[in-house]
C-alpha cells in the first residue's frame, strides 16, 4: 500500500508518472520524443521483469517460458537459445522441471520459473517485485537472491528490487524505503 510495486512499474515504464521524469539506460522513457514502441523495445531487449503473481503462460512448459522470452528478446541462434534455457532452468533448480506446466508446479517452483524467465536473457535492468516472497528462504529464497547479486556484480546488471524481508535489505547495496509515498534511504 506504500507504491513500491507502482513505483517499480513507472521506472520500467507499464505506468505513466502523475509528473517527473524518468531515466532508464540514458533515455528518458516519458519523454516526448520517446514512444510506447521505444519503451516495449527498450523492455524486450534490455529488461528482465518478476513478477509477484509469476505471470506465466498456463499452456507452457517451464522450458517453453524461458525460450518464448528468449526468442522474442535476442537474435541467438536456436542451439544457443536452449543451451540458455537450460543453463537457467538448472541454475533454480528445475533441471526435473522442464517439460512441466504451470498447473504441474509448486508455488516457490513458478515463481523460480518466473526468475529464470527474467535472467535468461541475460538483461541489462532486472525488475523483481517481491521475488522471493513465494519461496522458503533456506532452500530456495537465498539461492534466487544469489542470482540476482550475480547478475548485478557479475554480469553488471541493475537489480531494482521491492521487498518485505530483512533479510534482503541486509543483503543488498543500496537499500531505500517507501513510507506513507516518501522514498527516504537508510
């Protein structure tokens, strides 16, 4: 009830800001002279999104989420497509996992699917909205936040992450809170 979740949208441009700017990989996404083409274009190429509510495709199977993602966001060879996916299907831990749909899954194993989904592109801006709430911290949580910090120190990725819990505050680099619609940082 903060706006952290809308909040997250405006920077990634879903939603237009009541006033401001809003700066994304040196484009001013709500700029006059930046479209809505340029924004799904800026988003397929260069952005990676979780989700709270997973968000997936009920009539694919988790391979199937990744590679539409994949096919649709990069010009990567066809091989080098399912190598990827099932570099990051097995990266979550759903290497048994991926001929399974939606319906055939846990909920901690969609939303790991859903992580995937963003990091298999390997995008530059990765947008998670709560993406370990569905996840037990000790076997599954603490592994999608290592992701996460990979992608950002390894891969060089902005990580941009809205959450409830303290133990991922204490983890990242830089930390903000939303109270009452201020953004303070602590």
């Amino acid at each position: 009830g903060s706006g952290k979740s809308t909040l997250l949208a405006i920077m990634a441009g879903l939603l237009h800001p009541d006033n401001g700017e809003v700066h994304l990989l040196g484009s001013d996404v709500w700029g006059p002279h930046f479209t809505e083409r340029d924004r799904d274009e800026m988003r397929r190429r260069h952005c990676g999104f979780i989700f709270q509510q997973c968000n997936l495709m009920p009539a694919l199977t988790a391979e199937q989420q990744l590679r539409i993602a994949l096919e649709w966001a990069s010009d990567l060879p066809t091989q080098e497509i399912r190598s990827q996916v099932r570099e990051t299907l097995v990266r979550v831990g759903l290497q048994d996992h991926l001929r399974s749909r939606p319906n055939e899954l846990s909920g901690g194993e969609k939303q790991r699917v859903a992580v995937a989904r963003a990091m298999a592109k390997r995008p530059r801006v990765i947008f998670a909205d709560e993406p370990t709430a569905a996840l037990d911290w000790e076997h599954n949580g603490r592994g999608v936040f290592d992701m996460l910090a990979g992608a950002a120190h390894e891969d060089g990725a902005t990580v941009l992450m809205v959450s409830h819990d303290p133990r991922i505050a204490d983890r990242c680099d830089r930390v903000l809170h939303i109270e009452d619609g201020h953004l303070t940082e602590k």
